[in-house]
C-alpha cells in the first residue's frame, strides 16, 4: 500500500464537466472523497490563472487542493484552506530561459503575423504570452515561423497549442522553455518527494500532452479531443512509452469515462490499491 500518493488533474474539460459529453452522476462526489484521505495530495494543473481557478472551484464545489500549477505551468501555488502561498522559487527557476525578458517584451517580434489575436491582460503573466488564433489557420507553420525567430534571439520557449471547442478557437501560448504542465509537475515532485510509482496525472488537451507522453502515468480522459488522442498514440509508440499511458473508455463502476469518471479509471489502473477506497464510497 502506497503510504502518498499525488493525483494531479487539469480542470476544463477532465475534472470539470464543462464539455459537450455527458458526465457520469456521482463522479465528482467519490473524486472529492477520494481526495480527502490523509494518503492523497492534490494539485490541479491549468491554463487558467488564479482567479479563474478559484472560480471554478466555487462553481462546480471542487475540493481545495494542496497545490496549484496553474498559466499553463508558470506559476505554482501552495494551495490549501489557507491563503495561497506563491512559489517563487519556481518562477526564478524558468526566469533563465528569457534571460532577463518578461511575456510582454516578446509581443513585438509577432505583431506583424495577422494570424495572432491577443488574449486578455488577465491571461498574460510575466511568463505566458498567450495568443487565440483561427481554427482555419496553419498553426503548425505559424508555430514553426515563431519559433525561429525566437531562436534567433537565443530565447528557449515552448509553443503550446490548443483548442478551445465550445469557443471555436486555438488557444496558443509562448512560455519559457522550463514553463510547462511537465516540467512545472516535475519541479513540484522532486522538491514534495513524490516519483513516478506514486503519482497520477489526468489531462484531456494539446497544453496536456507533454505530460501525457511523458513517464508521469498519465490518463486521457474518455471525452478527450480526438486528435489529442491520436497525437498522443503516436508518440507514445515511437517512444514505446505505453506503460505510462491509459486511455480512459467507461465501465468503471459503472461510469462513462468522461471527465472526473475518467481520472478515477486512470487512477485505479496504475494504483489498484485505491479501488476498493472507490468502491465503498460508489457503494455508498
């Protein structure tokens, strides 16, 4: 029996029901209870910031987490029934990557790609450049031609793409290299003394795949976007990563797999030990 383990999940579209596929009755009520046991820590890891995050724990009656990664991974929050303690011990750690440079001195170098739109100011950080642009456009050359010039200027950046469904739009942001989902959740376990035996990320999006395909055990929700899916199947098979990847498809305990029903499937797969904790609450 595992005497910690770290769940760690992204909220719109996998915990949160905020898709267009239906959610499974009681989901959200054995995630909570399951989440309250001594043995577990919680982090939930978004693109949201802050203020969105605690919006959506008042709205959907979440649990409050033990942590917060939240801007697509660069920033991270010691969370709580406290106040939220920011680390910032992580943002001194990515800060190298821009040398010196904030999110807001790189705008200059793309204001003449007309595919770009400027999120709000309320989704910009000092390390998260975030952009929509058209569905219909070339993402893949406009994230290419990026990041040349970014290249060119010595910046190491990551470019995270994604979509927002329901929206109809892409969702891009330029982070510093080190500022991702993974290697936010990497610096949170090491420096919380949690491994790769005893952890479990659940994720449903583009932002998410870094994580996904990684060696975190990782699980795709059942509603996740198709083309996340088949991304996601590819390169686990080049790097025959298999054993750290599960795909949630419904019928435990009776559940869909879509959103929180899919987290706890890719938790009792790599932990079998909890699913009889799950059971008893289902039971209940």
């Amino acid at each position: 029996m595992q005497t910690r383990i770290l769940i760690c999940t992204d909220l719109d579209r996998t915990l949160l029901p905020n898709g267009s596929q239906p959610e499974s009755p009681g989901a959200r009520d054995i995630f909570r209870r399951l989440v309250s046991r001594p043995e577990v820590t919680l982090a939930y890891v978004s693109g949201r910031h802050r203020e969105l995050v605690e919006e959506a724990i008042r709205e959907y009656d979440l649990p409050v987490p033990d942590w917060v990664i939240g801007d697509v991974g660069t920033t991270i929050y010691r969370a709580g029934a406290a106040e939220w303690l920011h680390w910032a011990a992580w943002e001194d750690d990515i800060a190298t990557d821009w040398h010196g440079l904030m999110a807001k001195d790189l705008r200059p170098l793309f204001d003449d790609l007309p595919d770009l739109r400027l999120q709000e100011e309320a989704k910009q950080n000092r390390f998260k450049l975030s952009y929509y642009l058209s569905m219909h456009c070339d993402a893949k050359a406009l994230r290419q031609e990026m990041a040349s010039r970014l290249e060119a200027r010595n910046l190491a950046a990551s470019l995270i793409y994604s979509e927002d469904e329901a929206a109809a739009t892409g969702l891009l942001d330029v982070l510093p290299a080190r500022a991702t989902k993974l290697h936010a959740l990497e610096f949170l376990m090491l420096h919380q003394d949690f491994d790769v035996g005893n952890t479990v990320f659940a994720g449903d999006s583009g932002n998410d795949l870094p994580v996904i395909v990684s060696r975190i055990p990782s699980v795709l929700v059942a509603n996740a976007e198709r083309t996340v899916v088949g991304q996601a199947q590819v390169l686990i098979e080049q790097i025959s990563n298999q054993v750290a990847f599960y795909l949630a498809r419904g019928g435990f305990l009776g559940m869909n797999g879509n959103y929180c029903a899919g987290i706890l499937e890719g938790i009792a797969h790599y932990l079998p030990e909890t699913r009889h904790w799950m059971a008893e609450d289902h039971e209940d």
